[in-house]
C-alpha cells in the first residue's frame, strides 16, 4: 500500500490533478468576471413625473430596458406621467436593466 503512494507516477498524478483543478478554478473565476461585467454599472436617473414617452427615450439612450407595470391615476400629476420607479434614482445597477 504505501509503495504504491510512494511510487513516482502517483506523485506526477497528483500534481496534475492540482495543476489542472487551479487552472479550471482560474478559467472559472476569469469567466465568470467577464460574464457579470463586474464594476460596470450605471446610475439610474430620476424618471418620477415625466412623460412616460420622454422617460423612455432617456433611459433607452443610456442603455436601460423600460416596462410599464401598473397604471395609476394622481390629480396632481399630468396623464402618462411616471408616479413611481424601480429601481430608485441614483441607484447603481448594470447596463440592461430594466426599470
């Protein structure tokens, strides 16, 4: 028994089953840097109270995605007019998003 773990063969085997499972753990930490395109965020601008067509020119030019959720009516506000937003203004999230 302890020939064998002793034997040269075994020690080359087990430094390539390290060596290969650091290279998959970097290959995999490196993906997955590059897939969540981690640091690159854009603040969301504050949309409450515009037009629902001026708020969705503004946020697809800055790179957001827009969906309407609900209606609601407010006698202070102009009709289509923006009455709530998520995520908030000024909050920090990815390129893509949709509020």
């Amino acid at each position: 028994m302890l020939k064998s773990l002793t034997h040269r063969s075994f020690w080359w085997n087990l430094l390539a089953i390290v060596v290969t499972c650091l290279v998959l753990l970097f290959a995999f930490i490196l993906f997955l840097s590059i897939y969540t395109r981690h640091n690159h965020t854009l603040k969301v601008p504050s949309v409450k109270g515009m037009d629902i067509t001026v708020a969705t020119r503004l946020l697809t030019s800055q790179g957001f995605e827009v969906s309407v959720e609900d209606s609601a009516y407010r006698d202070n506000l102009p009709k289509l007019s923006i009455v709530w937003q998520s995520p908030e203004a000024g909050d920090e999230v990815k390129s893509g998003r949709t509020v």
